[in-house]
C-alpha cells in the first residue's frame, strides 16, 4: 500500500494553535474519506484529551513520543490509515525536528502579532536542521475586521517563508467545538470556520500531491 500522507504541525510558542490546526485538519480529512491518525507527541495530551471527550472514532488520536514516530507511523500505515497529522509540544525543537523529518509537509501556525512572528528565525533554523520537507506558515487567529492578516503574509513572506494562501481567522467556533470533542467544522458545519478547514486540507493536500510527483521526477531523472 501506499505511503500514507504525513503533516507536522510545530511552533515554537504555546496557545498558537497548533492542536487546533492538527485536528481541524484531520477531521477535514475523516470527512473526505480518508482513514486518519492523529500522532500527539506533546505531554500535555491536549488532542488525546479531546478524544476522550468525541463520541465519533475517526481521526484516530494515539499518544506517543516523538522518538517513536517512525514505528507509529509505520503501525498506523499497517492499519490502513492514509493520513497522518504529528502534533507538537511547544518549547521542544528536537521533538519538532523529529516530527518535520518524518513529514511530507510541515505546517507551522503563527498569530499576527509580532509575539510569535519574532519566532520565525527560530522556525527557519529547526527546517534547515530537519532537512527538505517543504514548509507552510500558515496565519491563525487573525482578526476579520482589518489588514492584519494581509500584513502578516506579507511580513511572513518577506523572511523567505512560503506562506499558506488560506488564513484560519479567529473564530469562537474553533473554542466551542474544542470543549465538546469537535471541530469548528462538525459544531457549525455552514460556519466560516468550516469553509476555512475544507479550503486549508484541499490546499495542503494539492501541495504535497505536487511535491511528491516532483521528487518522483527528479528520482526517475536521476535513475536515467
Ligand atoms: N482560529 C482560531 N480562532 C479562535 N480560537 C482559536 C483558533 N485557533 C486556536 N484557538 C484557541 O486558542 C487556544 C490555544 O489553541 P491550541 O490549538 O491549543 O494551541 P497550541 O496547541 O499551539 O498550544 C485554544 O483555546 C483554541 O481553541
Ligand atoms: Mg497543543
């Protein structure tokens, strides 16, 4: 079977979003069908946590260390699932750099603020440590009112970061559903929250269906 699709969500501040990110995506992806796995690395449980307050069986959560993401990804493989989402401790960059290594994409939430944008430097050294995955900032909690996002992708993209078109706005839906054990889309399913979450998994789906049809290419070059 196929290598399952592999996303690392990492930042380097808490409160972020990057529990909220992991399983917005997941469940996006339970909803296009696929069978998921949510790999939670962090002490802190918050997404096996959430499991336990979900009454439905899909995304899978299963706690594990970040030394052993090669064997969960690989018992997860076995099990038919075909995406997977690795989220992260805050404050860990060897758990991050574990997690992007294993990843085909790594996606890395920041707020618009100046807070959690001075941390990119630090995001840019852990991705050159972590080696080739490709990289998407992507903006949470940003205001609607407002040129806050805008300015952000700007400012994000002048540090040489590629930056996710999609913007997660800050929404009390994504609060709300947190504490019943769902995600913005399953609480408010018309929701703009929603409509966010579907237009974020399409997005990262087509750019690592991309990169991977380039590796390909290149490999098959190479093997020419
Ligand atoms: N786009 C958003 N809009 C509103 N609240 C959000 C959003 N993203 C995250 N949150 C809230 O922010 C808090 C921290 O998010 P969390 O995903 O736990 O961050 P992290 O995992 O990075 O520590 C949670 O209460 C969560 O519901
Ligand atoms: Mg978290």
């Amino acid at each position: 079977m196929d290598r399952p699709v592999v996303v690392a969500v990492i930042a380097e501040k808490g409160g972020v979003g990057k529990t909220t990110l992991s399983l917005t995506l997941a469940v996006a992806a339970v909803l296009a069908g696929r069978k998921v796995a949510v790999l939670d690395t962090d002490p802190q449980s918050t997404a096996s946590k959430w499991t336990d307050r979900r009454d439905a069986e899909m995304p899978w959560v299963v706690p594990t260390h970040a030394a052993r993401l090669g064997a969960a990804i690989e018992q997860a493989r076995l099990q038919g699932v075909d995406f997977i989402v690795i989220d992260t401790p805050p404050h860990s960059s060897a758990d991050a750099t574990e997690a992007a290594r294993r990843a085909d994409l790594v996606l890395a939430p920041v707020e618009p603020h100046l807070f959690t944008l001075e941390t990119l430097p630090k995001l840019a050294d852990l991705l050159k440590i972590a080696g080739t995955a490709p990289a998407l900032v992507v903006i949470n909690k940003a205001a609607v009112q407002g040129t806050e996002a805008r300015d952000a992708i700007e400012h994000v993209k002048a540090q040489g970061f590629e930056v996710c078109p999609v913007v997660l706005y800050l929404r009390a839906a994504h609060r709300h559903a947190g504490n019943v054990g769902k995600v913005a889309a399953e609480h408010e399913p018309r929701g703009k929250a929603a409509d966010e979450a579907l237009q974020l998994y399409e997005y990262t789906l087509r750019h690592i269906t991309r990169s991977r049809e380039h590796a390909e290419t290149q490999s098959t070059r190479a093997r020419a």
